[in-house]
C-alpha cells in the first residue's frame, strides 16, 4: 500500500481507501457477513481510509465501520457526510439544527466521541454561497463533535467555491476515466490550497471493471437499474452520468490499452492515481476479493504518457460531449 497526505490534517491515507455505500445499499443484494469480512480484508492489505455517509442503509455502512472498530486495533480514518436526509433536499435545511442532529445520529452511529471527518452530502448549489453554513461547522469543531470537515460535490465549479472557505481540508468528487474535467482546473487549485481529494465513482459504477455488459442485468433497488437518468438522483451518480450503451463502447476501446496481467480495474485506478493532487480514490467493494483486485491497482507501473494520452483520446471522443459540460 502507497499513501499520501490529506489536505492538512497530517494524515497519511492509502491511495486505494474503501468505499462504503456498496455495502449500505441500493446496490443489490448485500450480506453484512459478506460486508464485514471485506472491510477486515481492507485492514490486512493497509487500507486506513473508509469513506461513508448516514444514508447509506440509512446508518448501515456507519454501524458495520463501529464493528470494525470493535474488532480491530489497527488505527483507521471514518470518513461520513450529512445533508442527504433532508426531505425535501433544500439549502434552507443546511442549517445549525438538522446538522448538529444528522451527526449526533452519525455519532451514535459509529460509536465515536469524535467524527474523523465530516463532509457536506451534495448540498444544493446555494449552500456553497451561504457562510453561515460552514461557520457552523466551524462550530462543530470547536465543540469536539468534528476533527475536520470538507465537502462531497457535484459540480467542478462547487468544488471551487467550497475551497474557498479555509476550513474545508478535503474535496470528494467523481474523477474517473469517463469524468476528467477536474483534472483541467481544479487540481492545481486544491494543491495549491493543500486540498485533499477524494475521487468517488472511480469505476464508474462498475462499468470500468469491463465486466459489464449488453447483458448484465441489476436488482430492483441497485441504483444502476433505477437511476440511469436521474429518477431518484444525480444522474451523474450513475455510470458517471453516461448513455450504458455509450460507455460500453467506451471501454470496449479501452481494452487494449489495457497492459497483460492487469485487470481493466486496477488499470482505471492505477489511472487516476497517476495525477499527484488525487489523496486516493475510493472503490466501493461488497466482497473481500474486491477488495483484493482494487488494492493491486497501487503498486502497478506508472501509466506510460502515449497510452495517458491514448486514454484522454477515448475520452474526447466518446465521453467528452455527454459529461465535460454538465459536471
């Protein structure tokens, strides 16, 4: 395992963390067994960073990381986020109250005095130009409740009105080979910040994998049956907001870029952490051999520059159009 700095909080986190909205829900069908035993899988191979959030399973994810804690002694970092259970979803519900609940709950939750890290979940846009909010979380901070906070974004253009507040120490955002807009601008500006940066979808739900196919089919409450064109969520959540046949093709074209001895995954991850203002990218993973194949992705070669650019091509030409823009 490889490890580098978060934002500014002197922590050293694995480059491959681990994902924790798999094992909550809307993914399919999901055996906290099955659960339990990748997230010790994790430990074993380094990893020390887990990343989750109150509405995965609504608590689930944050109870099977409590667990974890109980069962081992190994030092780890929990990282979950709040704001999703606002219904109806609105800025105005950003406020001192509902985030002083949503992480006493998450508090419980995980069986912590202390949240590690506590990152805004996709705020609308105008929370991003509300001060008030994040005074508050300045607040937490003080109070004890928090040790740090950041934000999980959308947009690229969130992710740069976030920085601007000095508190925040991390950026979660989707940074995949079909999602490549925040490498163009908003890399330079979070290092030069000392910004960390979480990338979530890093598989673009799976599909990076390049086990997907015409054929593959999801269950009822898998997000990748429901949601392709945002019915419940961001579409961008989903596939990475790509058409599934467009992203078929995609990596269709992908494959042979992809070197002997190397799964497509450990080749998508090995990609994103080509670019040094990435802190680490965080697959989800329901079973500990996920977790084995993820994990292998760090201590692959460097990605040669002809194939880095040979890579940006598929992107260009068949991702760029149906993304760049909207995110």
């Amino acid at each position: 395992m490889q490890y580098r700095e978060l934002g500014r909080t002197g922590w050293k986190i694995s480059t491959v963390s681990f994902g924790s909205w798999a094992i909550g829900g809307t993914w399919g069908n999901v055996d906290d067994r099955e659960s339990m035993a990748a997230l010790h899988r994790a430990l074993d191979l380094g990893v020390n960073f887990f990343d989750t959030a109150d509405v995965y399973g609504d608590g689930r994810s944050e109870r099977l990381l409590a667990q974890l804690k109980k069962e081992r002694h190994e030092e780890f970092h929990v990282a979950t986020k709040a704001g999703r259970r606002l219904d109806p979803h609105t800025a105005a519900g950003y406020n001192r109250q509902n985030l002083a609940s949503f992480i006493e709950r998450s508090l419980k939750n995980l069986q912590k005095d202390a949240i590690d890290l506590l990152q805004l979940h996709c705020p609308p846009r105008d929370v991003y130009y509300m001060p008030d909010v994040f005074g508050v979380l300045d607040d937490l901070v003080k109070d004890g409740k928090l040790r740090y906070y950041g934000v999980s974004v959308e947009k690229v253009e969130e992710a740069l009105k976030a920085i601007e507040y000095p508190s925040v120490q991390t950026v979660q955002i989707i940074f995949n080979i079909f999602r490549q807009r925040p490498a163009d601008l908003f890399f330079a500006e979070a290092q030069r910040r000392e910004v960390g940066i979480l990338a979530r979808v890093p598989l673009s739900s799976g599909m990076l994998t390049g086990k997907l196919s015409k054929a593959s089919t999801f269950a009822a409450d898998d997000h990748r049956n429901f949601n392709r064109h945002g019915e419940a969520f961001n579409r961008g959540e989903t596939f990475s907001g790509l058409d599934y046949e467009t992203s078929l093709q995609a990596v269709d074209s992908l494959r042979p870029l992809v070197p002997a001895g190397q799964t497509m995954a450990q080749f998508a991850l090995r990609w994103i952490l080509m670019f040094p203002a990435v802190t680490c990218a965080i697959p989800g993973a329901k079973r500990p051999a996920q977790v084995e194949e993820n994990v292998k992705g760090v201590d692959l070669p460097a990605i040669p520059d002809p194939t880095m650019k040979k890579v940006r091509e598929v992107y260009d030409t068949q991702a760029r159009e149906y993304v760049h823009q909207y995110w």
